[in-house]
C-alpha cells in the first residue's frame, strides 16, 4: 500500500497526466477514420477549432448557472507567452506536420513523432533547468523507447524534406509545452479555449485557401466532438498536470500516448495485437514504473513569493482570509512567507528551486 507521504505527491499529478495521454492517444485511431472526408489540415485545424468552440461552452455554461471556476485568470503581463504558445503549438507545429506528411512516408512521421518527448524535457532540463535525475531520464528512455519500438516500420529512417518537418513540428511542440509551464497557475480551460480557436481558426483558413473540400455536416460534428474530447479536455488536464509534475515528467507521462492509440485501434479498430504492441508495453510499464516509484525528497527553501493559482489551504498555504466560510479550492493573490521543510515533491508551482 502506498503511504499518504508519497501518495500525497503523485496526486492528481499522475492521473491528470494519464489522464491526458489516454484521450490524445484515442483520438489518432479514431481520427483516422475521419480522413476519408476531411483534407488533413483542414481535420487538423477543425479539431482545435472544436476544443475552442467546446471549452468556450463549459465557460458560457458555467457562468451562466452562477458557478466560475476557482481559477486565477490570465494577466495582461502573460499575454506574451500566450501568443508564443499558440503559434508554437497551435500553428507552426501542426502546420509543419502536415507540410512533413505530405513529403515523408508514414513510418517516418510515426517514428519523428516521438521527437517530441525528448525535446520536452531535453528544454525543461537544459534550458529551464528542471530537475531531472538518474531515475527520470532511464524512466522516460524506456517509455520514448516504447514508443519508438511502437512505431517502427524495419526499413530504417529516411532524412528527407518531410521528415524534417516533422521533427521541426516536435521542436515547436517541446517549446510549447514548456511555455505553457509558465502560464500553469492560470485558469487552464481560459488557455486552451483561446489556443484552440486562434490556431484551428487559422489552419482551417489555410486549408480553405489551398482548396479544401467542405466535410458533411455529420463529419464536421464528429471531428468538432472528437477535438473537444482529444484535444481540448486533453490540453486542460495536460496544463493541470504541468502545475503539479512540472514539464519534464508531464511529457514523459504524456509520450504514452502512441501506446494508448494501438490499444484503442485494436479495441475500436479490429486491428491484430502485434509482438512490437507486446515489447513496447513492456519497455513503458518499465518507465511508469520507474517513475512512479521516483522520491525526490530533500530539505529544501521555499523563498518568499506572491502569486495566485487555485489552492486549498496545505502545508504551503497558511494565510488567512477576511471572509468566512472560505470555499476551498478557491483562488486570489496570496503572500508565501519564506519556509524551510522536507517532504516528497516534483518540480510544481511551489518547487521549482535549484538543485
């Protein structure tokens, strides 16, 4: 049984990141049925158009009966970084994919693709400074090895045009998601709803403009269904899993998604069960297990800090409030007064010192 100390820290970071891997990971399969209808930027642009549309509505929904979520907003200072993580994720990436599709063969992409964990955390560690130790990094090489194993095709790798590409698209991926860190503590349904309609705004503009052919009304509520469910609730639980795990472990989690994608297209698919299927669950249940079984445990200092994000009152919120009863979990501008202590922990919005 796992005790409360070490539970307390893999909770809701772990299920959050999960979570997020097993609908990204079921919307490839599930998309692949849609591409008989749909040009592949313009399904790609309508997916995130759909997460737009569809997180816009759970705001309208929640306002109108009465109950925002306990969130900080965004601030104008973080407009900045919003505006990079659009472009980098939102457009250049899946953009570049699609470029990277058109001139490369599919097990190519299908390999490049696990680029983008690497340059996750490769940025989290080199450029952020996050810390990863001995355990992470063999934990994450046996999930992206998994994934590798996954997806090749036993005809090697070719560095055309297209390929490059596509690790291009993984590069603004990595970038996207380690700025998107930085805008954690904020209200991440805001985030994604305004990331999902600039960018699919603008690759369905782009296809429409090459040519694309108009879907049926059916296919576009499908893939608007589909992008809702994969791409945006994927994105919220993805940004909850950064505040908790920091980047580096977030991606690793998250690079279980080619996994989850065969096992979906086996179930939903009919697809054969294959002996790669077989080794690659055993390489990633070795790298889940090496991860969650991680303790980072130290004395370490929390300086003093002002900021706001969604909190209950823990070891780390010891304020008071002129108001009563508090409703937890809520969210305001609250002071962080200098403490020194020691207790599991990832790199989250309150551990992000130096090692």
């Amino acid at each position: 049984m796992i005790g409360t100390r070490l539970f307390s820290h893999l909770w809701p970071g772990v299920p959050l990141a999960f979570g997020s891997a097993v609908l990204f990971g079921m919307t490839a399969p599930l998309a692949k049925g849609l591409l008989a209808a749909f040009d592949p930027q313009l399904l790609a642009g309508g997916l995130y158009l759909g997460a737009g549309l569809g997180l816009a509505g759970v705001v309208f929904a929640r306002r109108a009966v009465g109950r925002p979520a306990a969130e900080a907003p965004l601030r104008r200072a973080d407009l900045p970084w919003l505006a990079a993580i659009v472009l980098a994720g939102g457009v250049l990436g899946p953009l570049a994919l699609m470029e990277g599709l058109n001139r490369t063969s599919a097990a190519n992409a299908s390999l490049l693709l696990n680029l983008e964990g690497l340059a996750t955390m490769a940025i989290a560690w080199l450029v952020f400074r996050e810390n990863v130790d001995a355990r992470l990094l063999a934990g994450a090489a046996a999930i992206l090895a998994g994934a590798a194993a996954l997806s090749w095709q036993g005809r090697g790798l070719s560095l055309d045009t297209g390929a490059l590409l596509v690790a291009g698209a993984c590069l603004a991926w990595g970038v996207d998601n380690n700025l998107t860190r930085k805008l954690s503590f904020a209200d991440p349904v805001s985030i994604a709803t305004i990331k999902g309609l600039v960018a699919g705004a603008v690759n369905v503009a782009a296809a429409f403009w090459r040519g694309a052919a108009m879907p049926s009304p059916t296919a576009i509520g499908l893939a608007a269904l589909l992008g809702f469910l994969g791409v945006g609730v994927s994105l919220v639980l993805f940004i909850l899993a950064l505040r908790h795990l920091g980047t580096a472990r977030t991606g690793a989690y998250f690079s279980l998604a080619p996994f989850i994608g065969a096992l979906a297209a086996i179930g939903l698919l009919h697809e054969a069960p294959t002996m790669k299927l077989a080794v690659a669950g055993v390489m990633m249940a070795a790298g889940v297990w090496l991860h969650l079984t991680e303790r980072h445990e130290h004395d370490h200092e929390h300086e003093a800090l002002d900021h706001a994000h969604a909190h209950v009152h823990d070891e780390h919120h010891q304020h008071g409030h002129d108001e009563q009863p508090v409703v937890e979990p809520h969210a305001h501008w609250h002071r962080h007064a200098r403490l020194i202590h020691a207790h599991p922990h990832y790199p989250d919005l309150h551990h992000r010192h130096m090692h």
